[in-house]
C-alpha cells in the first residue's frame, strides 16, 4: 500500500502534459517558465558566478577632453560592480523573442555604469575650476538561447549558447547618457551636462571594451553556464530498482513572448524488461488557455500518461497489496472477537465460532490497470481488485493462514490533492468499494454482509492510514532550487503544478 501510494505520487509529479498519451507534439512532458522565472533565474545566475569569477570591475582613463572652453580631466572611469541582494535580483531584464528564438537580456543602468571624478577647468582663467562626479549609463544587451543537445546525444541535456546573430552583444553608444553630479560649489558651473559632445568620445572610447565585455558573457553563457544545464538530469530513477523517467527532448524548446517551453518524452523504462511506457496515440491540446503564467514555472501532468504508468505497475503486479488487522490497529474491524465496535466476527458469527480470537488478513490485488479521472479538485481512481481472505490465529501452534473466501469486485477512491512548496499531498475524499462476489465456505460471509463489513469497518482504518502517506507527501525531485507559493490544480485531463523558484543558496555555477 505504501508502495502504490510512493509510485502513484511520484508518476504524478514526473509526468506531464495534456494529452491523450502526451503533449502538443507528442511528447510526455512539458515545462513552462515563464519571464518572471527566467528573470530571476537569469539574474540569481550571475549573481552566484559574479560573487567568485566573474569581475568586470575595470577602469578607463585618464581622460583629457576640452569641450566649449572646459577642460575635463577624468583621472579613471570605472565600471561600477553592483553589490547584489539576493532578495532583489534585478540587474538583468529580460525579453523573450520568439521570432529569433532567443532571449534578449537587457543589462540595467546600475550594472552597465561609467563612474569617475572629474575636474573640470575654465580653459582662459586656468584658477576657476569645479570638482564633480560624473557618471555615463550605458545600455547593453546580450542574446541567449536555450537549446537541447542536437548531434549524437540528441535531446539528452540542455544546452545554452550566446545567439549566432550580429548584434548578439550590443552596446549602443548612441544611447548613452552622462550627467555631473556631488559638483564642489564655485561662483560658476563649470562641469555642464555635455551629453551630446560627450557621445561620440564615448563611442570610440568604449568600442574596444564592449569586446571585453562581451567575451565575458560568452564565457559565462557558452561554458560556466552551458556546464550547469547540462547537469540536470534527463533520466530520474523514481523507483530505485524498478524503473526510470526518459525526460530527453525529442523537440526544440518553443518560444512564446511571456514564457519558454520545453518537450520531453516522458516514457517509463522499466529495469527488468526494458520495456517502454506510455503505448498511445498523441492528440493536441492548447496549453495556453489554461494557465496564467503568473508563477515562475508550470508544470503539466496527463490523466493518460499517468494511467500508461499504472499500466505498467499493473503488467508488473505491483498494484498488490496486503490489509492486515496489524497494519491497522488490533482493534479494528479485522478481528474474530470484539467485545465492542463493529468486527467481522460479530457480523459472521459463524466465523468467530470457527477461529475465535483471531485475525482476517486480506490479500488484495488488481485485476485491471486503473481508470484516472480528474474533475475538479480530486483526482478519480476507479479499479478492479480480486482480494482473498486469510484466517490467522496467533495461538495456533503452527501460526498458519487458513484461506476462507475469494472476494471479487470494484473500488473507486476520491483523492484531494495539494501542495507545499515541493511536497505534493493528497487526503482520501472518499472511498466506495462495490462487492461483486464471494467464493466462501463461510455461512453467512455474503456480498452483503462483507460490502457492509468493508464499508463500516475497514474503511473507517483504511482511510486514515492512507492518509498518513498522503499527509507525509512525496517531495518534487527539483536541482539547485526550492519550489515555493506552489499551487495544484486540476483540469480536464489534466493535473497542473505552478510555483516560484528560489535558488539554493549553497549552489553556484562554479559548483556545478
């Protein structure tokens, strides 16, 4: 039981999308991160490589330029390396361009900053002379596309890389903008705003540094953070010894002006016998009528992709499991004998004259790979099980299990699914079995009489034991970050799991 409950949580959260079988372009799988979460991934990147590598704290000068009968002397200008808050990542802005497949991240003004003193001097009267500060802003912006792996490994990891384009690592000049700030009092102002003039001088003075700059970024895109995408593993093991999650990307990621999706496969292989799930045919479904895109990532999680993983538990006989009065509680409805309560015994009293002070065991198994249905808020199970009973008295010599019915018949179980942060949870809503037949020697062991037993008695322990699994939760494996402000819900065939992302603080990319 806690078997099923693990593996059935664990399928949920591993395989997504809105299909029949799959997703959009048959695929099992399908990530959404959105702009808000690319902004902070990008900019919690360069923060983490920043604070160890990557320095682009480098100075200019001296600058000796008269203009207008001013003499400015700039002893340095320096690049100002803004001190980042992990709280408030702000530094890169980003765009997505579907057109070009690409991302254009815009660097702000407080990163992309020509700071200096300057003393600025009256070219006549050589005494009349002013200190300032004077800062040049200088818009930049560079292009990064995330790919999937294309030649002999295709589709098995990530890969980023600055975008094949001619301005792929930009910085109009013609854009920037200086001003004179903290200026020492003096009878006249001397250091005036020359934006104009100051613009050109600019352009050839910082023509050579934007290659500097830009060699940087392709460092950082094209090796530290290429290196760090390729360790996301594509290949889960969910259930150590028995089967794991093919998450490889037959398709390229799509670009969307408000989010990035990528494709995977999504099919189970099973350990044993190599065999592959899900076997079924792919329709369409729009993915973008049905979220918001207000959190930093979605993730899509199919009714028939999930059912192809229960097929396999099933093929396997792993949908077995075993409801014992000590797995319960002594007290419970499994006993021969009670005295209060409501138990098998007093419900068959043929039973308790037979085998007094003992216990019946259930051996449950299903006959058929569950039906998934969702509607809203719950997630449906409908199955079919065929369950034995098993006297067992625990002051028999011999302690041996005396088989006393075969029982055959339908349950459906209503889950209520949530989630914190990365733990997703689900309650028992409701259970209804449905008795179909008994093969027993026992008189009065009827499909009336157990239906009545199941229903009073087991339920009433196999609910909250069930939901002690639930309650607990199986965490989402995620790499390098935390999931929270996470939310689940459930559409047409569909299960869709949206969080923000927050990164581990102890990771970086010159961890990885």
């Amino acid at each position: 039981m806690k078997f099923l409950s693990t593996a059935l949580l664990c399928t949920l959260l591993y395989l997504s999308e809105e299909t029949e079988c799959s997703s959009t372009n048959g695929t099992g799988v399908v990530f959404r991160l959105t702009g808000r979460g690319l902004t902070y991934a990008l900019n919690k990147a360069y923060s983490s490589y920043n604070n160890k590598k990557f320095n682009m704290s480098y100075s200019i000068g001296p600058i000796n330029k008269t203009i207008n009968e001013t003499n400015y002397w700039i002893d340095k200008l320096q690049l100002i390396n803004h001190n980042h808050d992990a709280k408030d990542l702000t530094d890169f802005d980003v765009k997505i361009v579907p057109e070009s497949k690409c991302l254009n991240i815009s660097v702000k003004g407080n990163l992309a900053t020509m700071k200096g003193e300057v003393t600025c001097r009256n070219i006549t009267h050589r005494d009349h002379s002013q200190n300032c500060t004077i800062v040049a802003k200088m818009p930049w912006f560079f292009q990064l596309h995330i790919g999937r792996s294309t030649k002999e490994n295709t589709g098995k990891y990530f890969t980023t890389e600055v975008c094949n384009s001619t301005d792929n690592c930009s910085l109009p000049i013609n854009a920037t903008t200086t001003e004179f700030t903290n200026c020492s009092q003096q009878q006249e102002t001397l250091c005036r705003n020359e934006e104009l003039l100051f613009r050109d001088f600019f352009r050839s003075l910082l023509r050579d540094k934007l290659k500097s700059i830009c060699s940087i970024v392709r460092v950082l895109i094209n090796n530290q953070l290429n290196y760090y995408m390729k360790s996301i593993n594509l290949a889960p093991n969910i259930a150590k010894t028995t089967f794991w999650v093919d998450l490889t990307m037959p398709l390229d990621p799509v670009y969307n002006t408000t989010f990035l999706e990528t494709f995977h496969k999504g099919d189970l292989h099973w350990l044993l016998t190599d065999e592959v799930y899900p076997n079924c045919p792919n329709t369409n479904f729009d993915l973008n009528t049905e979220t918001d895109n207000s959190s930093m990532t979605y993730l899509w999680i199919s009714r028939n992709v999930v059912k192809a993983a229960l097929e396999g538990l099933q093929i396997h006989g792993l949908l077995h499991f075993k409801i014992t009065a000590d797995t319960l509680d002594h007290t419970s409805g499994l006993n021969t004998t009670c005295r209060v309560g409501v138990c098998v015994g007093r419900l068959v009293p043929s039973l308790a004259k037979m085998y007094p002070n003992c216990f019946v065991d259930l051996d449950v198994y299903s006959l058929e790979t569950p039906d998934i249905l969702f509607e809203k808020d719950l997630l449906i199970i409908n199955g079919k099980f065929i369950m034995f009973a098993y006297v067992r008295c625990p002051s028999s010599p011999s302690d041996q299990d005396i088989g006393i019915a075969s029982l055959v018949g339908g349950a459906s179980m209503r889950i209520k699914l949530s989630i914190t942060n990365s733990i997703l949870h689900g309650k028992i809503d409701a259970i209804e079995p449905n008795l179909e037949n008994i093969d027993s020697e026992i008189s009065g062991f009827d499909v009336q009489t157990v239906n009545f037993i199941i229903r009073s008695a087991v339920i009433v322990t196999i609910e909250p034991l069930f939901n002690q699994y639930g309650e607990k939760g199986v965490e989402i494996p995620i790499v390098h970050a935390h999931m929270i402000n996470s939310s689940v819900r459930l559409i047409k065939d569909a299960i869709i799991i949206g969080s923000d992302i927050e990164a581990d603080p102890t990771v970086s990319l010159n961890t990885v």
